[in-house]
C-alpha cells in the first residue's frame, strides 16, 4: 500500500473523496487522525 502524505488542509481535503470513494453532497464528514494513521471516517446526511 502506497503512503499518503497531507501537508495541509487541502490535502486532507482532497483525501476525503479517495477514502470515501465518492464527493459527498449535503453530508457531513468526520475524520479521526491518529499520528500517521488514518482511523474512524464517518459520513452523515444533513437535514434538507
């Protein structure tokens, strides 16, 4: 598995699409970061 490197917040912007596999829309999106690692990621609709 290739590693990813985040240096900034647009990268872990850009890295929320590739974990998810889609561009969420109207959602919420949570990512726990834990040193190098990538932990619980969590996705809720909102309310329209």
């Amino acid at each position: 598995m290739n590693a990813l490197t985040v240096k900034d917040p647009a990268d872990l912007l850009s890295f929320i699409g590739h974990t998810l596999g889609f561009w969420p829309q109207e959602s919420l999106v949570c990512i726990t970061l834990d040193k190098d690692k990538v932990g619980a990621t969590l996705r809720i609709d909102l309310p329209q």
